[in-house]
C-alpha cells in the first residue's frame, strides 16, 4: 500500500477566496455569515447565509465559459487552480493517463435548475439555453477540471447529501494507495444559496434565522454556506520524489451506514464511523487530537454527535479537541467536508485549532472541549474529519501530521 | 368545518388514528407523531389555513408556539388565524 499525501488545497468560501485567506478567518473566529442577497431573497423565512461575496466569475471565465460553468462549477474551478498551481503538478502521459478527479456535490447545479425552472414555469418562456442540462449536471465540475488540467484516469462525482466530499475524498485516497492513480484531484462544491435552494431547506424546520451556534445550549438550527474545496492528493514517493511541499499525510478512512433514518442521525453510525477511520489508520485513538466535528447547530446533529466521540474514544474524548468551523463558513452540504480538512490541515501543520465561534451556553449534552470562541495554539499528532449526512450516510476522513 | 375539527382531522391522519382517538389532551408523542410526522403536520395546518406557523424543529418546546397537547396547538392555530386573517 502507497502513503497518500496533500500536495495542494485551494478554497473559496464566505470566509475567503484562498487557503491563507480561509484559514486567516479560522484563526481570528470571523464569522462569514450575513444577510443573504439573491432575487426574492424577501419571500423567504430563513434570510441569512454563508455567502460568497465579490466573486466576479465574469472576470475570471470567458463568456463561452459562463455559459457552461453553474456556479458550483465555478468555485470548483477557482479552488483546482489555487489547489493545482500549490501542487505543482503538470499531468501528462503516464501521469495523466492514470490520475483522475473524484469530487462530492449534493445538489449540483442548482441554481441552474432554479433559474431555468423560473424562465418556463413563472416567465412562461417555452424555450431554454441549449447547455442547460450539460451545466447543471452534478459531473460537470469534476468533468471540467478534469479537461483543464488533462486529467484522464478514473473520474466521477460522489453524491452523499452533506458528506459528498469526504466520501469523495475517501474515494480518491483509497485509489492513491492502492496504487491505481499516482496523484487525484478531490473535494467538493455546493452552491445552494438561491430562492429555489434555501426554500427547500426551509421547509425541513431545521435553519436557524440568526447564527449557526454548534454545540451551544442555545442553538436553534443550522446555516447554509456555498463554496468549493479542493485538495490534490498524491503518492508519497511520488510527492517526494519531486520535491513536493507536503501538507499532512492522508492515513485513513471509513463509511458507513445507519440504516435507520432518512433525517435523524444516530450514535452508533457516528462512532462505527469514527472508530473505523482510526483502524483503517492503524491509530490509538489517544493519538487524536482534534476532531473537525460535523456539528451543524441543530440540537439532533450536536448532541447525536457529542455522544459519538464519547462512545468511540471513551475517557481521551474529554481530552482531545473538537470544534465546528460551519459556525464561520455555513453548513456547505455537499462541498463542506472540503472546505473542513482545512481545519484539520492547518491543526497538524500549524498547530492552530479553529474555533466554534457563537457559543454561549454549554449544553451538557454536548460536554466535550469544543473550542469555544478563540482559536487555539495545540500540537496535533492525527486529526478526525467528520461528515454525517441526511440519508444516515457517515464517512470520516483521518488526517496525520508529517 | 370548525378549526378545532379540521386540526384533529391533520392530526389523526398523520397518526394513523380515527379522529376520535385525537383527544384534546394527548400529546403528539402519544399519538405516536414523531420529528419528521410533525414537521409535516405543522406543514400541512399551514396549507389548510394559510398561515405561517413560527415553528423551528430545533427547539420545538421553546418558541412562540405551543406543541404540548393537542389542546395547545388548536388554541395556537386559532390565535394565528386570528392574527393572520
């Protein structure tokens, strides 16, 4: 088996429109949550939102580009080149025959859907753009990067509601070792953030009108955010062979499944998750320091959550560190465990934990040392990535420092 | 149809019940009316009456509306007909 490492990383999100930026954010606990601003944005209930602010896809896509790229395609592209040119990686012969890109979305290109469904249903129009469909498919993202950057191996889209992205990411590292692809582009992208996309969410009764406040006793629900994260993520001796600047070392991964529920999470999926990551890493669960929690702010997630960790670390949950960072960027859905390994990332490699911000009153029910407020400087050997998504569809990510 | 008849009506339908069995003093979780069964039925009162219910399944005990009987929730709906009409 291969060791897989992180080469490269590129985000855009409400916290920032790179890495430094995002990670910045993290560490001084600013929240990129405010007032949404789209059409009929006044005939929603939940009016708030992790939105990304002054994008200007105009200037960075031709106009043939834009009318093929949905939003989400988008950020996947803004995060590729960000992720790609960190790498260093030119993907030709060999190379780029066999390496591919494996990313997660839940909805795809929903806004596209929305702004179609408007034109022949409230418009009237009869007749839409001939690339409709080509856009708003859920492959199109990873389809693009895989033209942009010659990626020709195995490639496809993972849809898992709001763990789409780590079961990408476990897709991708799994291929890496076992030596099917030498390198994989991999994370996800979710652009949610329009009337059609939030009036949806609405209707569950699970958003919150004001902050998104994990762990909190006070919580009242979830916020949706928007964005992409991508990772390169490569062969060791691969990386090292090339000199590669090496970020944290990918080390193990599991899924699974509650079969119980299409909304409510349970305890023993989280932690059959949990604890399977770390024996797939071969890793005490002592040696983990931070866990990059799902913690979405509703009361069901947070508490479900909380008493995971308990069940798969036993007494060392009261001693490693665990925190929300979608109290800051929003509940990205389908791209959100991407834009969350770099949590984990900039924990291992710069000993900085991101904090939960809007925590104000603990809740015994989530007792565990959740970061609240500031970032913390922490020396941390192994970090947890957690995703649990509608559908009971669990897949946790283990991250090594190297 | 009386509000009161129409809301018992919702209720037993999501429970599986005749509308006899939804007396005003059950609570939601004695009709068997879990998370998801009452975000729907909530959903399906609004639709009846068109009115908007401030209901967050977050912290269903703790809002502007009372969800502890069937009582409650009949009084709640005629005090937003009411407001909203």
């Amino acid at each position: 088996m291969k060791r897989v490492v992180i080469t490269g990383a590129g985000t855009i999100n409400a916290l920032g429109h790179s890495v430094p930026e995002t990670l910045e954010a993290m560490r001084e606990g600013r929240c990129g949550i405010g007032p949404l601003e789209f059409r009929d944005v006044e005939r929603l209930s939940i009016q708030i939102g992790g939105q990304v602010r002054g994008f200007g896809a105009e200037g960075r896509f031709n106009r043939q580009q834009m009318t093929l790229y949905d939003r989400f395609t988008q950020f996947t592209l803004a995060a590729a080149k960000e992720a790609l040119a960190q790498a260093g990686l030119e993907f030709s012969g060999e190379l780029s025959a066999r390496s591919g890109v494996v990313l997660g979305t839940a909805g795809g290109g929903v806004g596209t859907w929305d702004d179609n469904y408007r034109s022949v249903y409230e418009d009237g129009k009869n007749r839409v753009h001939p690339f409709v469909v080509p856009k708003l498919m859920n492959n199109a993202a990873a389809s693009h990067v895989s033209m942009e950057y010659n990626l020709k191996g195995p490639s496809f889209t993972v849809s898992t509601a709001c763990a789409s992205s780590n079961h990408a990411m476990a897709l991708a590292f799994q291929m890496v070792r076992s030596g099917m692809a030498p390198a994989m582009v991999t994370g996800g992208s979710e652009s949610m953030l329009c009337f059609g996309g939030v009036k949806a969410w609405e209707g569950l009764r699970v958003m919150s009108r004001d902050a998104c406040r994990p762990f909190s006793a006070n919580r009242n629900g979830m916020v949706q955010g928007e964005g992409a994260g991508i990772f390169v993520f490569e062969d060791y001796d691969h990386a090292r062979r090339r000199g590669a600047d090496i970020m944290a070392e990918v080390v193990g991964f599991a899924m699974s499944s509650d079969a119980a529920d299409i909304v409510m999470p349970s305890k023993q999926g989280a932690a059959r998750a949990m604890a399977g990551a770390l024996a797939d890493a071969g890793i005490a669960a002592d040696r983990v320091g931070y866990i990059n929690a799902h913690g979405t702010g509703t009361t069901a997630n947070d508490k479900t959550e909380c008493a995971a960790v308990a069940d798969a670390f036993g007494p060392h949950a009261d001693r490693l560190m665990i925190s929300s960072t979608k109290s800051m960027h929003g509940h990205l859905i389908g791209g959100t465990g991407a834009v969350e390994l770099l949590a984990c990332i900039m924990a291992l490699r710069d000993g900085v934990i991101a904090p939960t911000i809007g925590y104000q009153e603990p809740d015994p029910e989530c007792a565990l040392d959740v970061v609240p407020n500031e970032a913390r400087e922490a020396a941390v050997e192994v970090a947890l990535s957690n995703a649990f998504a509608f559908g009971g569809l669990n897949a946790v990510l283990a991250l090594a420092r190297i | 149809m009386s509000i009161r008849d129409k809301v018992i009506a919702i209720i037993a339908e999501q429970a599986v019940l005749e509308p006899s069995d939804v007396t005003p003093d059950s609570t939601l979780e004695e009709l068997g009316i879990n998370s998801l069964g009452l975000v729907e039925s909530i959903f399906a009162i609004e639709e009846a009456f068109d009115i908007t219910i401030p209901f967050n399944a977050n912290a269903p005990g703790t809002g502007d509306f009372d969800i502890s009987s069937v009582a409650a929730i009949i009084a709640g709906i005629e005090r937003l007909v009411r407001e909203q009409a």
